[in-house]
C-alpha cells in the first residue's frame, strides 16, 4: 500500500507530464474541494499570534526551519 507521501511525489510527477486536457480533467474532479480550501480564513486571534511570531522571527529572537530540517527534528535525526 502506498504512503501518503509516495501518493504525492507520483501525481506531482504526472501532473507535471500530463498534456492539458487530462490536466483540466483532474482539475473540474477537485474544483469544488479547491475552492472550498481557498475560502479558509483565520480568526483575529490567529492572525494575531502569526503576527507576533513573524516580528520574533525577524528580530532574531527565534529561529525557523526549513521542511526537511523540520523533518530532520522531528525523526530524531537532527537536533535543534
């Protein structure tokens, strides 16, 4: 059985391949689902802590990974 993760890297790659008509195919299969995810919206509050977490990025005061580091972190293989 294939992993989520797996699942992805093979639609990325045939996406990436597929000719335009298979591509619009898949699209009109997920529009409904694609909207639905674009209409998320954060509540004051959340925007509020995103915001006080970005000035402490930017001012030094804490430090952010990239996904793999991330990844790293969370596996045990990588110490922050």
């Amino acid at each position: 059985m294939a992993t989520t993760l797996s699942i992805r890297q093979k639609l990325m790659t045939y996406l990436a391949d597929a000719n335009d008509s298979k591509v619009k195919a898949i699209y009109t299969l997920l529009e409904r689902e694609i909207k639905e995810e674009g209409d998320f919206k954060l509540t004051d509050e959340q925007l509020g802590i995103l915001d006080k977490e970005r000035a402490m990025h930017l001012s030094g005061q804490t430090k952010s990974y990239t996904r793999q580091e991330a990844a790293q972190i969370i596996k045990g293989q990588r110490s922050f």
